[in-house]
C-alpha cells in the first residue's frame, strides 16, 4: 500500500478555518485520496474523497495537489464537534478487483479545536 | 435508515472465555469488515467478508479468531479463550458494493472488550 504521512497534532479555534495536509509521494495514478475522521470514543466516519480534482461536500473540502503527491482537508469553520482523529487513506481499485477492500489506517493527525 | 449496529457495546469476558461480537450491517450492504484498535493504537484491519464468504482474512490473527457472515443474521466475530492482549474495541464497517470506484465504509460504534 501506498504510503502517507500526516502531522501527529493540529490546534485551530473554534469558527477558523483548519487545513489539513497529507503527504503520499509514492501514490499511484489509480489510487483515490480518502479521509475519514474517528471521534472521540465512536467509530471512524467518511469525510470525503477524491482522485485528482478538488471536491467539496457538506463536511468539507479536498484539495488536491496537481503532481497528486499532497492533499489537504478543509474544514472551512471548526466547530468543536470537529475535534477528531484525521486519517488520509490511499485506495486504489485494482486491490478492490482483486478483492482486497480494506482501509489502511496509519496514525492519523490528532485535532484539537479551542474554544 | 439505521446505521451499522454492532452489541455488545460493552464485554467483559475473563481470560480463557469466549468472546462474540455482532455486527448487522446497513441495509441493504453486503460487504461487512472488522478493524481493530488495541489501547492508544491505530485502527487495524482484520478480516473481508461477503455473505458466506470470507474474502481477505490477511489481518485476522492465526489462532483463537473466527468471523463469519451467514446468509441470514448479524456477522460474528468469534474469540476463543481470550487474553488480556485481547482487550480493545472492535469497530465493523459494511459497503454496499465493491464497484471499482472504492467506496466508503460506514462504521458501527464499536463494541468495547475487557479481559479481566
């Protein structure tokens, strides 16, 4: 699996916008950038995800860098609702022909969202 | 439209025991997995399964571990006499389909294991 690396902590305040960024320097050109966020105590959620265009959704933004090699999630005004565990995820659709549809969690970056 | 139900959300079981965990998927989702988080770790994966198949078992432990997903009913995870390393919460995500556009998982809350 494609590797990524994503910062450990972040720290914005509460109604700023929070731009999170994930390094993949070794992505493929058929895997697709995903996000997914883990609450406190509750199970991981989707966010967004995307292949090479920005994407938007109700949750946030998904900038993708045009070489495909960084993204970054936008949440364009934190709440404290949004205080989570952010994961960057590579998924690719041969390993899903070949049957492997699993999500590769690595240790995500920590947000903390101040009052 | 109910999410992914996993129960217990809480399991205490004492070393040597049997633990089962239940995961009924969403509607009308046919694809069902099971992830893993041991205390201040990340989520790893564990086991694929379709109805009546298991399709990637590649993050299931060799001995003690068992997961099935039967025609009719929940999926189970199965633990025989469990260990305190056993402790952790166990998350199940479902999918609808395995389209070539990988999808995203919806996860249920987990349920919670304590081994005593």
């Amino acid at each position: 699996d494609a590797k990524t690396t994503q910062p450990n902590s972040m720290e914005s305040n509460e109604e700023e916008p929070v731009h999170l960024p994930c390094n993949h320097s070794t992505i493929s050109g058929t895997d697709y950038i995903h996000w997914y966020r883990q609450l406190p105590s509750q199970g991981p959620e989707y966010v967004i995800h995307g292949l090479t265009s920005n994407v938007n959704n109700r949750m946030a933004s998904l900038a993708i860098a045009e070489d495909r090699k960084s993204s970054t999630l936008i949440l364009h005004r934190a709440t404290l609702r949004d205080a989570a565990v952010y994961y960057c995820i590579l998924r690719n659709p041969l390993q899903v022909i070949q049957g492997a549809q699993k999500l590769v969690f690595g240790q995500g970056t920590r947000l903390t969202i101040n009052p | 439209n109910a999410g992914v139900m996993q129960n217990p959300r809480h399991l205490v079981r004492r070393r040597g025991q049997e633990a089962r965990l239940r995961c009924s998927p969403m509607k009308g989702h046919s694809h069902v997995y099971w992830y893993r988080q041991l205390p201040e770790e990340g989520l790893k994966f564990m086991v694929y399964l379709q109805k009546e198949n298991i399709i990637d078992e590649s993050g299931m432990p060799k001995e003690r571990f068992s997961a099935e997903f039967p025609k009719e009913g929940p999926s189970i995870l199965r633990i025989q006499q469990v260990v305190r390393g056993d402790s952790a919460a166990y998350f199940c995500a479902s999918s609808p389909n395995s389209g070539l556009v990988p999808g995203e998982q919806y996860f249920g809350p987990g349920t919670r294991l304590t081994v005593t």
